[in-house]
C-alpha cells in the first residue's frame, strides 16, 4: 500500500517537473517576440481568423516580422486564408519550424498537423491543453516583432486555458459584430482578460453596415454603431469598424490577404485605422516600461 502510494507521488512528481520544464523552454522560445496579442470573440462565425490574418499581413507590410499561432483547435482556418492549406511543420534539430507564408509571416496551425485538409481535429479530453503545451514548447519562432493569437471561438473554458499556456502577453483584441454586440458578450470578454491579468486593447465591430460597391452608399444591415457604444459604456477603447465587403471572403477562400488585393477598400482602410491604434497601444506600453 505504502509502495503503491509512493510510486504515484513520483508519478505525480515526474509530471509535475515535465510540465514545469515545458513552461521554461515555451517561455525562452516565446521571449524572442516583442508583443503577443490574443484575439477573441464571443461565438464562431464572427470574422476573428479573418481579420486577424488581415491585421498580421498590415502589420508586416508595416514592416513588423509578424507570426500567428492559430490556436484555433476545432476549427484552424489561417492556413487557407494565407494560402498555406496543405503545408507541414518541419522538424529539425532545435524543435518544430513555424511555415513561412505571404510577407514571411511565420504561422502555427493545428491544421499543417493534420493528414488532409478535411480530416476532422481531434483534441479531446484531459490530454487536450498537455499536448498543446508540448508542441508550443517545440516550436522556434525565432525573433519576432509581434504573434497575434487566434483563440478559439468563445470566452469559456477553452480559449482561456489555451491564453494561459502563453507567457506574458500584451493584451486582448475582442471581434464582434453589430448584432452579437452586447453588454453581456463584453463583460465576458474583460472577465476573460482579467483572469489572465491583461488589458482589453479594443473592441472591433465586424461586419458592421454594408458599402453599396455601385453607389459608395452605406446599408446598415445589423445596426451598425453599437459596439462603439457599449465599449464607451464599458470603458474599453473601441478600434474601429469594419464594413461588410463579400471579397474579404472571397479573398479567405482563394487565400489571398483582402488588404493587399482591395487595399483601397473602406474596410482595408478601416483595417489600417485599427492597426495604428494598436500600434499606439504597444507603443504606450513600451515607453511606460512595460515588460515587452
Ligand atoms: P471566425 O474566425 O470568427 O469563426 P472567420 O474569420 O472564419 O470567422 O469568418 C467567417 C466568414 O466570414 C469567412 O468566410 C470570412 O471570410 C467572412 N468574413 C469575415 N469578415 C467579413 C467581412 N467584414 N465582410 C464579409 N465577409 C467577412
């Protein structure tokens, strides 16, 4: 019994010093990039990956070395919309390589682990968050300037073990659109920030009216305007709207960037709007001191 009992502990103990040891080298992997930013939403459907692989193209043509850790489990869509579907993890002597997509932006997604591109993701169960550990441990990113973090749909359980597995983060970025904007989806989004310690670095209203692409004029289809509301309301900046345009997703599924292809667009130029005001954000951070 007492054998029994002490051969658990070193189990226990064994686990304890893997798990610690992965923390380490995903920490020293990490520290290489200069910001890390974590976008989240309140449902699926709502344009996170989309506009988050907008925002990461900006950013590098701005010069930035962007990465993307699509964190995305069930559901990774970057590769595609990045023109990456089909590309593999390469392995080599210090640990596993980010693919290198468009502007060199180097991207992680559970879809270049998966045999095809329809076979369904897998990650169930208490050995979810411990494989993912594992593999972020592995992964050389290298220098970087910034990695945006597509979480997973939602502001539950597990978008918010995933954000705790990555060290020192700058903030979060909330997507939503016009009829999901509500007091209740936000005030799950700054719990959501609170309990990972960090600041809400804006909300965008996605999908928010529609640009008649013949006459210029604007149709508000789910009311455009409320997220600037409730984020004033809530006290939490508010990074800009972006319109409906069908090429965003037409864009998404030939897997070219929406901003480099329509850049003249209003939601490419809203994109651009959103992108400086986190630039100012980081920049903020930086001359306060903040640990980068
Ligand atoms: P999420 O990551 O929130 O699940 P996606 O980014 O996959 O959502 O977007 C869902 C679909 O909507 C995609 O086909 C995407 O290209 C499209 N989409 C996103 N934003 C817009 C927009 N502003 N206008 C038109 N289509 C959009």
């Amino acid at each position: 019994m007492v054998s029994k009992m002490s051969s658990e502990l070193e189990v226990l103990e064994e686990r304890k010093r893997i798990v610690e040891e992965q923390e380490e080298r995903l920490k020293i992997k990490m520290g290489k990039i200069g910001h890390k930013i974590a976008v989240i939403s309140g449902k699926g459907g709502v344009g996170k990956s989309a506009v988050t692989v907008n925002l990461a193209v900006a950013f590098a043509v701005n010069g930035y070395r962007v990465g993307i850790l699509d964190a995305d489990i069930h559901g990774p869509s970057v590769p595609k919309m990045l023109g990456l579907s089909g590309r593999r993890l390469e392995v080599g002597p210090p640990g596993i390589f980010p693919v290198v997509g468009p502007f060199k932006i180097r991207v992680v997604s559970m879809d270049f682990l998966l045999p095809d591109e329809n076979a369904p993701i897998i990650w169930r169960g208490p050995l979810k968050m411990a494989a993912l550990r594992q593999l972020l441990s592995d992964i050389v990113w290298g220098e970087l300037d910034l990695m945006l973090i597509d979480l997973p749909p939602g502001t539950g359980d597990e978008p918010l073990s995933i954000a705790q597995l990555l060290p020192e983060m700058d903030g979060v970025i909330i997507v939503t659109i016009p009829s999901e904007v509500s007091q209740i989806v936000v005030k799950k989004a700054v719990n959501f920030a609170r309990t990972l310690g960090l600041p809400i670095i804006g909300v965008i209203e996605n999908m928010s009216g529609f640009i008649c692409p013949n006459c210029g004029a604007k149709i508000d289809i789910f009311q455009s305007g409320g997220g600037e509301k409730i984020a004033k309301e809530m006290e939490i900046p508010f990074l800009g709207k972006i319109p409906i345009d069908q090429r965003i997703c037409e864009d998404s599924d030939r897997g070219k960037p929406f901003i480099i292809e329509h850049r003249d667009s209003p939601a490419s130029k809203a994109l651009m709007e959103i992108v400086q005001k986190i630039e100012r954000f980081l920049n903020q951070k930086e001359n306060k001191g903040g640990e980068k």
